[in-house]
C-alpha cells in the first residue's frame, strides 16, 4: 500500500484536504449515536429534562430542599438561585458561572442537589416504589404511615439535628443504589417541580427532541457532504496519479533498449501499461475512501465507547480479535494466488496477441483447433485462479455478518442485565451497538478492500519493475552535438554479445562506410547482419570496440542528435494509424508537401499512391494491415529519405519488392541521395551488386570486403552464396551490366 501511496506523493497536498474531510465526516458520523442516546434517555425516559438541577423553583420546594441539604449545599443554593421579582419563583443564575469553571461547578452543584432531591422525590412522589420506601422510612422512624398526612411537616417540626441524621442515613441507603437510580429520582423531582409551577412538560420534551434531531439532520447533511467531497477527490487523485503513471511508464519504455524490451515483453508491458496502472487506479480510490477511512472511525469509535457510561468495551476486543483472525486466515489462503493472477494475465495477453497477430498463419497451416485449445487453457487456468480467490473472499461476507450479530446479541443481553440492576440506560445500551457496529463495519470495509489491495500491490511491484529498470543505453554525461557527418561510419574491432549470453554474436567487425558511397553488408541468415546494423542508431551498444561518425564514439554523442542524423528502414516494415502522408512525415520536424512528395517518388510509393482515392490522405491501418507488404516496405524507405539524413540503413529492405522496382529505387537512391552514406543489409546479391563495398558476414565475423567482382574472384563464402542466386553464365562473366 505504501508502494501504491508513493505513486501519489506529487499530490500530497491532496492526500491531506480528503484525510482533513475523513476527520470531519468521522466526527459528523461519530456524534449521532450519542444524539440518539439523548433522544432515548433525555428526550423520551427524562421528558427533555436534561440536568437534575432544576432551572426554576417555588419557595416551598426551595425550603424543602433546604431541609435535606448538606452546609455546603445550602451554601450552594443560596449562591446560584436567586428570587424573581415578577413570579416569585427561584431562578438558576448561569450568568454566575464562569466558562472555565462551569464543568467543574455545575458537577459540585449535581453532587450536593441529587442526594437531598431523591429524598423529597421519595417523601412526595405517588409512585408505588417511592411510596414504599417512604412508608419503611417512616416506620423506622417510629410513625405509622397511614397516620401522617404530611410528611414534610413532620420534618418540618424536626430540629435540624434531627433532619441531619435521617438524611445521612438515608443517603447511605441511597448511596447503595446506582448513580443512574440516583439521578433518576433527582430528575423525578424536577419533572413533578416543572408541573407544579405550570411549565409544559410536554412543550420542554417535544422541544428537546425537536432540537436534537435538527442537529442530527445537520450532522447528517454535513457528513453527506464531507463523504461526496472524499469521493470526489479520491477519484480525482487516482486519475491524476494513473495519468502520471502511464506518462511515466511510456517514457520510461520509449527510452528502453531492445535489451530492456526483450527482457519484459511486448504483452508483459501492455498488461503493465493498462491492466496494472488500472488496479493502481482502483486501489487508490479505495484507500482513501475506506482503507484511511475505516481505522479513523474504528478508533474514534472505541473513543466514544470508552467515554460511555458501559462497562462492555471488552466485547469490542472480542469481535475485533475474531475478525483479525478471519483476514489473517483468508490472506493467507489468498495472497499467493493474487501474485500468480497477474502473470497469469501476462500469458493470456501474450498467447492472444500471438493468435490476432497470426491469423492468416494459423488458417493456413489449419491449426484452428490447436490455438483455440493453447488459449482455452490459458483462460482456463486465469479463471480458476479467479474463481478460488472470488471463492475465499465469498467466505469473509457471510462470516463478517455473523460475527456482527453474533455482537449485537451479546451486547444486548449484557445491557439488558445492566439495566435491569440500573448501571445502563436504553439509550447508552442503543449508542453502544451503534459505536460496536460502526467499529465492526470498518474492519469489515477493511477486510472487503483486502481482496483488491494484494492485487494492486503486485500491479505497483510491476510497475515499479519498469520504472526502476534503467535502460542500457545511457546519454553521455557531456554529450557531443554533430551538426553534420562530414566523413562517415567506422566500426573498430567491435564485438558485441547479448546479456546472458555466453559467445559473442558479432566478433572483431572492422570497416568504413564513407558519405558518397554504397556499403553493403551480405551473410547467410542469422550471421548478424541485423544485430551489427542494430548497433550504429545505439538499439544496443557494442561489447567491445567502438563505432564512430567522423571520429567520434557515438556513445559520447548524444542520442537523439544521433539518430536525427541516420534514416534507419528496419527489416519489418513497421507503420503507424493514421494517413500515407502523417506515415511518410513521422521522422520530418517540419513536414513539406515536396519533400513528402519526392521521398514517395524515390521509394517507387507514387505509382500505387496515386491510385488511392485519397492520395497520400489515404486512411492506413494499425500495423498497416491495409496495404501489401511491398507498399508497407516503399513507405517505410520513403519515410527515411523525407528525413533526409547523413547515413541510410537498409536492412534488408528490399525483400518484398520485385525486381524490376528494386532495380529502380535503387537507381533513384544513388542519385537523389548519393551524398549520404548508405548501408545496405541484404539477402540477394542482386540488390547489391553494384555497391562501392560488400562486407560478407559469416557467423559473425567478416569474412571479406571489396567489390562484387573482387568477392567473386576470391571469397569462398562469397562465391556459394552467388553460386545459389546466379547462373552460370553471371557467374563466369558472360552477361556484364546485365541483371537478373
């Protein structure tokens, strides 16, 4: 996960705007339990009630209170209640009250209150519980309950002493009972006090609930607008980063060697290009939006359960650890099939461009069946992997479910013990099934996230792979910048052996092909001709030896000067989507409608360009699927003469023409651009019979150098291969200036 988070690192800034919403959207989600909690405790089993202080009393229920209250709370009274002049009712006076100190006060003034209210609850209320136990105090006391009619006058009479002891010991009595009870009684005692005094108590609840669910609404609309907003620029920094990434890998992979690119293969980079940067993409998505997400909640959820009046929080522990032992159970299992999955991927792109590639091959050779079998297996294999991990992530739901209500029933049978004796509320019991399950669902969206993380970390390791791997081909540190080859190309005893390789593929190549002259290169295949052109635009560098341009290393020239000064024609004529003319002007900085038109005519392209309904915007196809192989390779020439280079390779470029249109680009070529140095790679003698220079390859090394007629005269390898092209009469001289 780092791995996929160092992708994005450029947008930091980002990171931290959604981490900064997550906060707000946790505390907005976090801070409605509790709203529920009050609604429950307060609102409905209170009446809206929500301090056992009352704000407003008579004058009997002040001295009444009095009666039962300690010299500190008197005190207490006496300080923060004050006589209205209008009703003559007893008023709160918060305004004595400091905001520093108003925690600390209003505790000290419930402490002193609740005590002597539980006692006035119990000597006045009419409720069975409270009538009961004043008839056993009353009894205690000696007096017989049916007898007093006034309890309060009876204390009344009392001397202070007196009264002082009965509450001690009555408060003791109480103080066995839960503070829950206790302040239960003491909001009793408020509510009874508010309707003696004529406030509506339904008015106060329905004004409390009314309240608290506008604050729920409003936290609700903000958490909705903090979780928009975290979708919004998760999405909008996964596309961002994705964007980077593929800008990233395609100029890492323009600048790789054919080494680097045989290394990682052509469908091994599609599928890292594509499919991985998409895992990356979705990955990252998902971080922000769950994975950062669900621990912010869970520990602000076992926050909120900590501050709540339960002593439950080690059923938390216990579901956490469940679920902990779940994933730990199920990545186990699966881990290792998620790295498989994506090579697997490999193959099956791999095995599918081959096929779409070869088509015509596989007709031809009627091997249908043994294709459609060799890619069955491949989708075969990536589908039960598939399938076994879909498979052990399809047990985690199910099992996740139960565990939550597993949870929830476990925490309502404790609870509903707890209320039962009075140590839990309705509403803290319901927050705290809200708080568990908010905890549960975050290591549950977690655990959901789990089965794409491995996944798209094996996609960021590969990814990486490429961006890391630095290609073999390096600028030189001060490069040269050769405005124009003035001489030529030399190659220096140069060697050259691919990586991993144990001989060397080319071996002590020495020769010069000068500006002005033809220089051609023959061999019988697979002696190197195409790896020893390969050389010169740096696709590889040599072993050993040097290759120089007017006496200068190319290695200390810089590359792209390099190859802007040579017109390479590979031996695969390769074209791009697009027109004839957009084919023809690839390598051309600033394109011209007669150079275009010139290199097409010195390639022998006019004569089927014309022909084309739309000339040279005629639509070619990717790959150029839609012209024959002759016209691919007349384009692929025209596009090195329109760059009008110093040097022109021709490696083997000649195969698909037929003779006549090979006898006639080559005339072309010696006189439009016969300034230039030209290298020409090819399989038959007759493309190359009339080159200033031959240099005869065999199995790597050079056999021989001169002219046509000198090979002929006295080059053994030379003189089988012309044996296999020429007749006997070319071969003893018979038919001069005459081609085949």
């Amino acid at each position: 996960m780092i791995k996929i988070i160092k992708f994005a690192k450029e947008s930091w800034y980002i990171m931290l705007l959604i981490i900064l919403l997550l906060f707000i959207q946790v505390n907005c989600e976090l801070a409605l339990p509790g709203y529920t909690s009050n609604i429950v405790d307060v609102g409905i089993q209170y009446g809206g009630i929500e301090s056992p202080i009352p704000d407003t009393m008579s004058e009997d229920t002040y001295k009444h209170l009095q009666l039962f209250l300690s010299e500190k709370g008197n005190d207490l009274l006496t300080t923060y209640y004050e006589v209205g002049k209008e009703d003559g009712y007893y008023h709160f006076q918060y305004d004595k009250i400091t905001k520093d100190s108003e925690e600390e006060v209003m505790q000290e003034i419930k402490d002193a209150f609740i005590p002597a209210e539980s006692i006035l609850t119990i000597l006045t209320s009419d409720g069975k519980e409270y009538v009961k136990i004043r008839n056993q105090m009353l009894t205690g006391m000696g007096m017989d309950p049916e007898k007093v009619e006034d309890v309060l006058a009876v204390f009344e009479a009392m001397p202070k002493e007196a009264i002082t002891q009965i509450t001690m010991r009555m408060s003791e009595d109480l103080g066995d009972m839960s503070d829950l009870i206790g302040e239960s009684m003491a909001v009793t005692f408020v509510q009874e006090e508010y309707s003696a005094i004529g406030i509506d108590l339904h008015a106060l609840q329905m004004n409390y609930i009314k309240n608290a669910g506008i604050k729920m609404l409003m936290l609700a609309l903000l958490g909705m607008a903090m979780s928009i907003a975290v979708a919004f620029y998760s999405a909008r920094l996964a596309a961002k980063t994705s964007r980077k990434i593929r800008n990233d890998v395609f100029q890492k992979v323009i600048g790789f060697s054919n080494e680097e690119m045989n290394q990682f293969s052509t469908a091994s980079l599609i599928t890292r290009s594509t499919n991985d940067i998409q895992q990356v993409q979705m990955a990252l998505t998902m971080i922000f939006r769950i994975v950062v997400y669900a621990p912010i909640m869970g520990i602000g959820g076992i926050i909120k359960v900590l501050n709540t009046n339960t002593s439950m929080t080690w059923i938390i522990a216990i579901a956490v650890g469940a679920i902990l032992c779940i994933v730990a159970v199920l990545m186990a299992v699966a881990m290792p099939k998620f790295k498989m999955m994506q090579n697997l991927v490999d193959q099956l792109n791999l095995i599918s461009r081959e096929i779409l590639t070869g088509i015509p091959v596989i007709r031809a050779f009627g091997r249908e069946k043994h294709e459609e079998e060799r890619f069955d297996h491949a989708s075969r294999d990536l589908m039960q992997t598939q399938l076994f991990t879909n498979r052990v992530m399809a047990f985690m739901m199910p099992t996740m479910m139960f565990i939550m209500n597993a949870i929830t029933i476990l925490i309502i049978w404790v609870g509903a013990q707890g209320i039962d004796v009075g140590n839990l509320q309705v509403g803290d019991m319901m927050a705290f099934i809200t708080y568990t399950m908010q905890i549960v669902i975050s290591f549950l969206m977690i655990t959901i996230v789990s089965v794409m993380l491995p996944r798209a970390s094996v996609a960021a390791n590969r990814i990486d792979e490429i961006l890391n791997c630095n290609s073999s081909i390096q600028n030189a540190q001060k490069p040269i910048v050769l405005k124009k080859i003035e001489k030529g190309v030399r190659f220096e005893h140069v060697n050259f052996r691919y990586s991993k390789a144990k001989e060397d593929v080319l071996e002590d190549i020495d020769f010069t092909a000068n500006k002005g002259e033809t220089t051609a290169i023959i061999g019988s295949t697979g002696c190197g001709k195409t790896t020893l052109v390969n050389l010169l635009p740096r696709l590889y560098d040599v072993t050993s030896g040097k290759i120089t341009i007017d006496g200068n290393d190319i290695r200390d020239i810089d590359i792209y000067d390099l190859r802007e000064r040579i017109g390479f024609v590979p031996q695969k004529g390769v074209l791009f989507s697009g027109t004839i003319a957009s084919n023809i002007n690839f390598g051309v900085n600033e394109p011209s409608n007669d150079v275009m038109v010139e290199a097409a005519q010195i390639a022998q392209a006019s004569e089927f360009i014309d022909s084309k309904p739309d000339g040279f915007d005629e639509p070619i196809a990717q790959g150029g699927g839609n012209v024959s192989g002759g016209q691919k390779q007349r384009l692929a020439i025209a596009r090195a003469i329109a760059k009008r280079p110093d040097v022109y390779v021709f490696d083997d470029s000649f195969s698909a023409l037929d003779y006549k249109t090979d006898i006639a680009l080559r005339k072309a070529i010696s006189q439009k651009v016969g300034d230039a140095a030209v290298i020409i790679v090819a399989q038959r003698i007759s493309t190359i019979i009339h080159a200033d220079k031959i240099v005869v390859l065999d199995d790597g090394k050079i056999a021989g150098i001169g002219t046509h007629e000198e090979l002929l005269a006295n080059n053994e390898v030379y003189q089988q291969i012309a044996a296999s092209q020429l007749s006997k009469e070319e071969l003893e001289g018979k038919a001069q200036g005459k081609e085949a």
